[in-house]
C-alpha cells in the first residue's frame, strides 16, 4: 500500500483503490518529501534494447 505524509508527522497507507481520492480531498495536509534512489538510474540505451527484446517474443 502507499504511504502518505502528513505535515503533522503522521504517516498513513492508503489503499491504491482510494489512493487518488484520498489525496484529493487531503491536498492541503499532505507533505511533500523526495525518496533518495537506492540505486543508480539504468541507461536509457539499455532500457530500449529491453523493450525491444521483450517485444520481440
């Protein structure tokens, strides 16, 4: 499930079904925060010749 931050330090997980509603109605409550990557990104050539294996089969 997703989790929302709140400005007033809560954390909720919404069900993905009520995911859009629920930020809807709670714009003005909701914290915006940026999730560091775990990883590095993957390159873009590399990303396209996989798709284009994958369509392939």
């Amino acid at each position: 499930m997703p989790t929302v931050h709140l400005k007033n330090g809560d954390s909720v997980q919404v069900d993905i079904d009520y995911l859009e509603d629920y930020l809807h109605e709670n714009k003005d409550k909701i914290e915006p925060i940026q999730v560091k990557r775990r990883g590095q990104l993957r390159d873009r050539v590399a990303l396209e010749n996989l798709c284009v294996t994958f369509s392939n089969k």
